[in-house]
C-alpha cells in the first residue's frame, strides 16, 4: 500500500483536531466518543437523512444527552466529518488485514485490492451511499478537507497500484484519469445496486474488475500466466 495505516490514522487525527473542536481534554477518551457518534448516528442518518436529522436524535442514539455530545463535537457537520474518517480507516485496515502489503507481483496487488476493495464496499454499502449523497450538506471548510482527503488517501492509493501496474508505458495524465475513473466505479454498487437485484456481487465484481483492467490495456493476471 502506498501509506501504512498507522501514518494514515495519524494524518487523519490531525485533520479531526484542527476541524473538530472539542472541549473534553483526553485523545483516547475522545477518538472512542467519537466512534460512539458514529455508530449512533449511522442508525438515524439512514433512517432520515443528514439535513432532517437533529442534533438531538444524534445524541440519542449515540446514549448521550446533548450537552455530553457538545464536549466532542460542536456541529453536525463535525459528525458526518467524522464518518468519512471512519470509513477511509476502516478500509485502509481492511485491506491491511487482508495483508495486501505482502503481494508483490504489480498485476496480482492491483487485482488483489479492487476485488478487496469492492468486498469492502458491498458490504458498507449503505454507508457509502449515504456519504455520496449527503455530503453534499456540509459545510465549506468540512467540505474542503473531505475532498481533499479522498484525493489524497483514496484517489492516490489507486493512482499508485495503476502506476505500478503499467510500468513504462504509464503516463501521468491517464494514470490520473484512471485513479479517479477507479474510484467511481468502486462505488458503482452502492450508488446503482438497486437496478441489479437478480446479479450476484461476486458476478458485479468480477465484471467491473474485468472492465477496469480492459480499460488500462492490460491483462488480468490469469491471463498473463498462459
């Protein structure tokens, strides 16, 4: 992987630090409170919708009062900050775990992490809905940073395995391109799932994978061992 999760997890906190302001004085304290909001907020965001929801029904179902919930966050913009943190780390340790580090074959690692990625995706795929659809809520400066973020933690990390994937004949304009186009199609499913109810998501992904690699002009990594 491009980044470790550990160097990935620090850089994340300290986009939290600077953009959620908190009045409680201990970090460990604080990163599982805010995973607390998280999980809570999930269950009324998917039942309402950001814009709907209050601050109120947040700290419901989160099991604080109002005034707790104010000691780790200041918005609810803060909260759905949150969650696009919570998601890109989730990943990063999904693929870690996975141990997407140990391949070392460029085709097999670029296979290896978008079949990873799409398991990933399908099964968060309510989370990552609502991200693609809700976002759009926040305001300017969470906004700045979340797309920021997704270009330097989720774009990048495509940019690189495609880079790595077509050796000399990369260039930087499609690898660009490329990364980007990569990153919408992992979240094709969750955006367009319901419009494919009778195919399985393993036949999903075998067909975006298939596409994808069509589309960098390269082989899968089946087809170059033959």
């Amino acid at each position: 992987m491009s980044e470790s999760y550990i160097s990935l997890k620090k850089r994340l906190e300290e986009h939290v630090d600077n953009l959620v302001k908190a009045s409680a004085k201990k970090h460990g304290a604080i990163e599982a409170k805010h995973q607390q909001i998280v999980e809570g907020a999930y269950r009324v965001f998917f039942e309402k919708g950001f814009h709907p929801t209050s601050i109120r029904e947040i700290a419901e179902a989160a099991g604080m009062s109002r005034g707790q919930l104010y000691h780790y966050i200041s918005s609810k913009d803060d909260v759905l900050f949150l969650i696009h943190i919570h998601m890109q780390l989730n990943w990063y340790r999904y693929l870690k775990d996975a141990r997407l580090d140990e391949i070392e074959d460029p085709l097999k690692r670029l296979e290896f992490a978008l079949k990873s990625s799409l398991q990933f995706l399908f099964e968060n795929k309510e989370v990552i809905k609502f991200i693609y659809t809700e976002s759009k809520y926040l305001n300017k400066d969470h906004l700045r940073v979340v797309l920021d973020m997704d270009n330097k933690n989720v774009v990048q990390f495509w940019r690189e395995l495609v880079i790595e994937a077509l050796g000399d004949s990369a260039q930087s304009w499609t690898n660009d391109l490329a990364a980007n186009l990569i990153t919408y199609l992992m979240v094709f499913y969750p955006l367009r799932g319901w419009n494919f109810k009778e195919i399985s998501t393993d036949e999903i992904s075998s067909f975006l994978m298939g596409f994808i690699f069509r589309g960098l002009g390269i082989k899968t990594p089946e087809h170059k061992r033959d």
